[in-house]
C-alpha cells in the first residue's frame, strides 16, 4: 500500500472477495438441516416483526406449558398471515370504501349480538363430544349440521375460518373454509431479510447462489419411499437402479423408511437392531459397489414410523448411530437426518416427511372430505354422496390441509404425538418450494399454491421411484422393472 489510508473502494473490494460464491470455493449446492437443529421464528409483538431464536433450552419432555405454547404458536402463525391478506386487512382511509374488505370478530364478541359474522379459530372438541372454535380471546360451541365447506380434511386442531349466526350461545356454521395460503414470497417479504433456517447471506451472495443454481442444469434427485433392506427382492432392485444410474450419477438420493418389513421388537419373526445394522451395511456395500455414485452422489436416509428410535414422536431422531457408524464409514457422501428433514438446494427449499399421513388424517377428519365434480356427477338420483373419494382426490385434500395449515401433522395431538419444544420444525412457513411425502398409498404428484408435492410410493410394494429434477421443477415417475 503506498498509503494508510483505507478508501472505501478498497474495502468494498476487499469485502466482495471475502462473500464471493463461486464453484471453486466448495459452495454447498446441498444443505441439510435436521429437525432439531433448526432456529425457531418468533414473532417479537413488541415491534411486530419476526426474529430467530435459538432456543437452547428447549426438551424432548417439555412441561405442560409448552403444549399450550405450542398451540398458541400455531394459532398465531396462521392469524398473522389471515391478517396481512388484501382480502381481511382492514383497508386504509384511502381505499375505505373497498368492498373486498371482509371483517373478522374475536369469538368473544359474538355472544350478545345478531347476525352473521365471521370469525377465525381453531377447532376442538370437549370432553361431551361437541365441536366448538376457539382463539385467543374465547371460545364458543359450533353446530356444523347445515355448513357447507371448502376442500380439504378437517380435524381437530385446525385453523379454520367460519362465517355463521349465534343462536342461544351456539355458533351455528353456514360456511367454513381453511385460511387462505401464503406464497413463499410473500412470507420471504414479511420476514425482511430472515432466513428462516438461519443461513446468513449477503445480497451478493444470494445473487451468485441464483447464478450458481441457472447454470446447474444437469442436478437429479432420485426418491425412493418403504425401501425394506431385509426384502432380497428390495434388495436386488436397488442393485438394478443403481447400475442403471452409474453413468447418470444422480446428485441426490433420498431414502425413506421404513427400512425394514417388521418393526424391531414386534414379537415373533421382528427384527432387531443388529438386524438393521447389517442390512444398512449391506446398502453401504451395494453403494461402495458403483464408484461414480459413491464419489459424485449423496444420500440422505429418512426414518419412516416403524424404523427404532428414542420416541415415536415428531420430529423424530435419526437413526441409530449404532445402526449407521459402518454405512457412514463406508459412505462418507450418507446423511442421516430427522423425520422430518430440510435440504436447501441452492434457493430451492425441499420438505421431506415420512409419515402413515393420509390414513390417519382422513381416519380423524370429522367431515367428510368433498367430492370432486367428477364425483358429483355420480352422485345417485336421491342426492346422496358417493361414499368414498378417490384415492388421487384425497391426496389433494391432504396437499391443500397440509399448505393451509402450514403444518406437516394438523392433527389432535394423541393422534399424532409430538415433541411440544420442537412443533417449530413441523410448521410449513414460509412455505417450501417442495414438499416431499412418504406414505403407504400409491404414488402422486400435484401442484397448490407454488408448492410441488409428491409421493413417490412405497419401494417395496412395486419398486416406484421418483426422478425430481430441481432445475425444471419436473416430477417424472418411474419404475424397476
């Protein structure tokens, strides 16, 4: 330097060589973030925005106030996000004459008053079997004989919004439909420079990653769901799959249980942790046997609900290091993360969650799910319904709660138990740019609200896969023959 002093030019040089992002530099095209690693948004209602915590003392046996926390924080993350909709933010004195405008009421403004309102609440049920709304302020029975509602399963737990008449105390429901969603965008704008999963980037960082992301063309996903390592045939399969992608060297592969036919400890025949040791070391050697997949490809294993674990509640842990230390040692390129899990592609943010989801939420819905027009159009001469939807409809119902909700289990919480400390990691805001389900039901793949969501199959079942190529936002199925 010819002189001591520093100039602004020289510091903003200095500084873009220090963030620069570039492909000689390792830049991680893929991250993945464990469901008990990841911060937790706050909204902060003292300056009304929203800040991350890390929350290091939260716990697997949180205290009962943690439960109510947690059903206050759904509640919250969902009222927020009604309230910043055009459609229910009260309009400013410029616009005051809007009629989009639609007003909501607090519940515990309804007793006393006629007429019809509309209000948004979380639906519950009290110990003599009645449905009723509930939020902040009160709550108030529900008489849903005459409603019409929306698409989607309805459960308890719930944000719903409701428009109807207080007859003797009773909220008696003429229409009642899920809270409009929010795009990733949006939430992105709300949250004013927050990444959500913590990552700190600069503005030219994240112009580089996007640069980065628009010249990889070539990036696949292969997912596979119910891959049974102790099924010879499961086995022989994933031999053929891989060799027919040895030349393609996928960039990822995502794995998801149930790992195993039967549970460990289910009595006679059941398999046992050793068991599930050996059969992923095992994959650890398929692995090992096609060298341009074990160099050049990653893998990332999901529990599915019957694979061992500390607690059947979610998120639920990764496999046992016990079961995994010789896959890992044989594989350096696996990832053994929480159910459910994140991965960031880039900018692409990828939900993967493994879970028996659509069994058991049409088991606890306490509505039918509608009908679509197709099934409408059937329906018998004296009006009544048909008595059971699609396979291919419900799975809409299920992407549409899912999204709505902005919530992986939007369901009681003695049906689908739940780490209290850790509902943070279930809740879809903002929303991801895919959602990944593993279920036991066929495959499918649908659209809602800018969100891909797609199943790829149960592995096991028909040896269905799922080529995901992130570039495109393509889907494509396929199959083992």
């Amino acid at each position: 330097m010819t002189s001591s002093v520093v100039t602004l030019e020289a510091l903003e040089s200095a500084l873009d060589t220090l963030l620069a992002v570039s492909a000689e530099n390792d830049y991680e095209q893929i991250q993945v973030f464990g469901a008990f690693d990841t911060p937790r948004l706050h909204f902060n209602t003292h300056n009304n925005s929203y800040e991350l915590r890390a929350d290091a003392h939260r716990r697997l046996h949180a205290g009962p106030e943690s439960r109510i926390q947690l059903l206050r924080n759904r509640f919250m993350s969902v009222d927020l996000r009604v309230k910043r909709n055009r459609l229910f933010a009260p309009p400013s004195a410029a616009v005051a004459n809007t009629t989009e405008y639609m007003e909501l009421s607090r519940i515990e403004s309804l007793l006393g008053v006629s007429g019809v309102r509309r209000v948004i609440g979380m639906l519950g049920q009290d110990e003599r079997k009645r449905f009723y709304l509930e939020d902040f302020t009160s709550r108030i029975i529900i008489d849903l004989t005459n409603a019409a509602y929306t698409d989607g399963l309805f459960t308890i737990n719930c944000m719903v919004l409701v428009e109807g008449e207080v007859i003797d105390d009773v909220l008696h429901v003429q229409s009642m439909g899920f809270p409009p969603p929010e795009t990733k965008e949006a939430s992105l704008e709300v949250l004013g420079g927050i990444d959500p999963l913590g990552v700190e980037v600069s503005a030219q960082q994240r112009e580089q990653i996007r640069e980065l992301e628009a010249s990889d063309h070539h990036a696949t996903f292969i997912v596979l769901s119910d891959v049974h390592l102790d099924d010879p045939q499961v086995m022989s399969k994933l031999d053929e799959l891989f060799q027919g992608l040895e030349s393609v060297q996928p960039t990822l592969f995502i794995l998801m249980g149930d790992f195993m036919s039967t549970s460990i400890g289910g009595g006679a025949g059941s398999n046992s942790l050793q068991d599930l040791r050996e059969y992923l070391e095992e994959l650890g050697n398929l692995i090992l046997k096609y060298p341009g997949i074990a160099e050049n490809s990653r893998f990332i294993l999901v529990p599915g609900p019957n694979d061992p674990g500390s607690s059947s509640a979610f998120p639920r842990h990764p496999l046992p290091d016990l079961c995994t230390r010789e896959l890992i040692r044989k594989g350096p390129n696996v990832t053994c993360s929480t159910n459910p899990c994140r991965i960031r592609y880039y900018t692409q943010d990828i939900v993967i969650f493994r879970d028996d989801l659509q069994q058991k939420m049409q088991r606890h819905a306490i509505l039918p799910p509608m009908p679509s027009e197709q099934e409408e159009a059937e329906m018998g001469e004296d009006g009544e319904a048909v008595q059971s939807v699609s396979q291919k409809d419900i799975s809409k119902h299920l992407a549409k709660t899912l999204i709505d909700q902005a919530h992986l289990c939007p369901l009681p919480l003695m049906a689908n138990p739940i780490n209290w400390d850790f509902d943070s990691s279930l809740q879809l805001f903002p929303a991801p740019d895919v959602l990944i389900l593993g279920d036991s039901t066929e495959q499918y793949q649908l659209g809602y609200s800018s969100v891909g969501v797609f199943h790829p199959g149960p592995f096991h079942a028909d040896y269905s896969f799922v080529f995901y190529r992130p570039s495109t936002n393509t889907t494509e199925f396929s199959r083992v023959e």
